[in-house]
C-alpha cells in the first residue's frame, strides 16, 4: 500500500485520467442527442426525462455497489470490463429501432459508465501521493473534458452522416481500450471486502459519517440544478431554432467550463480550504444559470461557459474533502460523491421533463436556478482545513 508522501506515479495517473475520459466522452453522448431522439422516435419531454433519468441512475446511483464489488474482487474487470461496455454500447443509440431498444442501449453503457468510476477514482489518489485536491481535479478534467468535447464530435457526426453513423465512434474508444489494457495497474482494494456493502458504507465513513452526509447533500443539489440544465438546456434551445451542432457547442461549452473551474477550484482550495469556494461557487452560479435560460442570440455560448464555470467547480472538491474524512474508503466515499449524489441529482429528470411539459422548460429552469443560494446555508457548516 502506499503512503500519502509517496512519489506520484505520472504513469498511471495519465492512464486513470484516461479511462475517465474515454468513457466520459462516449456517456456525453446522450445528452446532445436527446432533441435527436425526441425527433425520430416523437418524444414527450417526459419520456426526454425518463432517458436522462435512467442513464443517471445507472450510471451514477448505482456506483457505490460498484465500489463495493471492485473492492471485493481485486481485478481489472469492472475497471477495464465497464469502460468496454460504455465504449460498445452507448454508440449503438444510432440504430436502435424504437425507443425501448434505445433505452437498453442506454442502460447497458451506463451499467458499464458505474463500473468503472469508484475503481478509478479510488486509485487516482493511491498513486497521485500528496496534493489530493489537484490530483482529483487532474482526474476530474478528463470527465469533464470528455464531455465538451463529447457533444461537439457527435453532433458533427451526425449532422454529416446521419444518427446511423454513431456506432463509427466505437472504433476510436477501441483502440485507446487496447493501450489501457497495458499500461492500468490492478486495483489494491481498501481492505473493507470482509465487512459486506453496508457494513463497508458504516467502517469507510466511521464517526464521520454526519460531515459525509453534509457534503453529500450538497453535491447532490448542485448535481440536481446542472444535470438538469445539461439535459433541458438543448431542448429549450432545440425549441428556438437553434442548429444540433449549436446544441452540443452550447453542452460542450458548460461542461468544459467545469475543467477550467475544477482545476482552478482544486489549486485554490489547497491553499485558502474547501469553504470559500464552495460559498462563492455557488452564490455565482445562480444569475448565470437564469441568465442561460433568458438570454438568446450569441449571449448563449458565454452564458452557457459561465454559468457551466460556477456551477460545476466544486465536484472535485466534495470527493476530495470527503476522501480526506474518510481515508479508509477512498473508492467508497468517491462513489457516493461522484456517483451517487450525481445519479441522485439526474434521476429527477423525469420529474422536471414532467414539470416542464406542464409549465414550460423557461418555468422550471428559472427555478432551479435558485437551488444554489439555497444551499449556502448547508456550506457554512462544511468544515475548515485539517477538522475530522
């Protein structure tokens, strides 16, 4: 096992970094080709909900599950075996011949998107030695990147050859699959496997378990407000006029936002603590979130960055902190940070497509936007630097 002073490995940090973006980049997919699907198959903003919603559950809620059974089992297959299945799966959208196949599709590469995560992101912090926040935040810019330049790549290729053309793309996540398979280490494990999955939750967290559970909330409100502007943001401006490759450059340009704002978040947060990032983070993202929802024209791109920039900063930071109370369970504790409180967030997709067919996607987004102000009563009770 290796010590938090040990020497960083580049070697297998590139590589985990990697993995986090070559499965991100094919699950960012979904989200720009949601008016697409709502074309061809005469899509309900419910039944838009209910493909955002399952995708992620799948992906995202089940992860601590997946956490789990990596730790149990010390091998590379639900690293390496999921990010196959998201690289396979998710491409074959394009020929689905109804929208149930459509939804299989979408489930089977999300199982394999909550398989690979928790393994990942628990090993990034084993190799990275010190630095957790900025080694995290290395981490999460694959994701985040991945999905910037996800929807930029698939509406191009849809808009040239047709949604048929999707399945292609496989062939290029196939041949970084092949690098991985040489150079991803085998996963140590946390020692946790002999306690069962609750009895691994109750031992990662220990007494710290209410301080978890306040990030946790957190995490899953600000999941809960981007994840739904990521899926209802292309249908509003689908609505307008807008083109399908102005759609995934608007998606693209949200979620790199949070590359920039991640990293930038990582380093600050080092050297000044979690706190004051979370608080200004948040207090900014709520005008440009309403500002994305009423502004038209050009104003779209920047505010879609912006809003993208502040909204999204502070999820490295939540996984870090977390991991930092609870060392014991690193695959763990990111699993319920990245994944669960994601998939917490995602999954009321349905609800907000129901809502928004009922009172317009301009109603419900106006609301949300309001979420981060009120989660700064929640951040002031985060705790400061070095408190367990």
């Amino acid at each position: 096992m290796r010590t938090p002073d040990a020497k960083a490995n580049v070697r297998v940090i590139i590589a985990l970094t990697l993995v986090h973006f070559t499965g991100d980049f094919y699950a960012s997919f979904i989200t720009p080709l949601l008016p697409v699907f709502a074309d061809t198959f005469a899509l309900s903003l419910t039944q838009i909900g209910v493909i955002a919603g399952l995708n992620r559950f799948l992906a995202f809620v089940v992860q601590p599950i997946g956490g789990y059974l990596a730790d149990n089992y010390r091998n590379r297959i639900f690293l390496l075996g999921g990010l196959l299945a998201n690289i396979v799966f998710i491409p074959l959208v394009g020929i689905a011949a109804n929208f149930w196949i459509l939804l299989l599709f979408v489930a089977l590469g999300s199982i394999g998107q909550s398989m690979f995560h928790p393994p990942a992101a628990g090993m990034m912090t084993s190799y990275a030695g010190k630095h957790r926040g900025f080694s995290l935040s290395i981490f999460n810019v694959g994701g985040t990147l991945a999905f910037g330049l996800g929807p930029l790549f698939i509406t191009y290729v849809v808009r040239l050859f047709g949604l048929g053309a999707a399945p292609w793309s496989m062939l290029i996540g196939l041949g970084i699959f092949i690098y991985l398979l040489k150079t991803v280490p085998r996963p140590e494990g946390e020692g946790l496997r002999r306690f069962g999955l609750f009895g691994a939750i109750k031992e990662a967290l220990g007494g710290v378990w209410k301080m978890i559970a306040l990030i946790w909330l957190i995490m899953a409100l600000r999941a809960f407000v981007s994840q739904s502007f990521m899926t209802f943001m292309p249908m509003l401006y689908a609505r307008e006029g807008y083109s399908l490759v102005s759609l995934g450059l608007v998606v693209s340009l949200f979620t790199v936002a949070g590359t920039v704002s991640g990293l930038l978040a990582g380093h600050l947060s080092d050297r000044i603590g979690h706190r004051p990032v979370f608080f200004t983070s948040h207090l900014l993202a709520a005008p440009l979130l309403a500002a994305v929802v009423h502004l038209r024209g050009n104003w779209i791109y920047p505010t879609a960055f912006l809003a993208g920039f502040f909204v999204m900063a502070t999820l490295p930071l939540g996984v870090a902190l977390a991991q930092e109370l609870a060392p014991r369970g690193k695959s763990m504790v990111a699993s319920l940070m990245m994944g669960f409180a994601l998939g917490a967030g995602g999954i009321l997709s349905p609800v907000v497509g129901r809502l928004a067919d009922i009172h317009s996607i301009e109603v419900v987004l106006t609301a949300l936007a309001i979420v981060p102000l009120a989660s700064l009563g929640l951040i002031i009770f985060l705790p400061v630097r070095g408190s367990r």
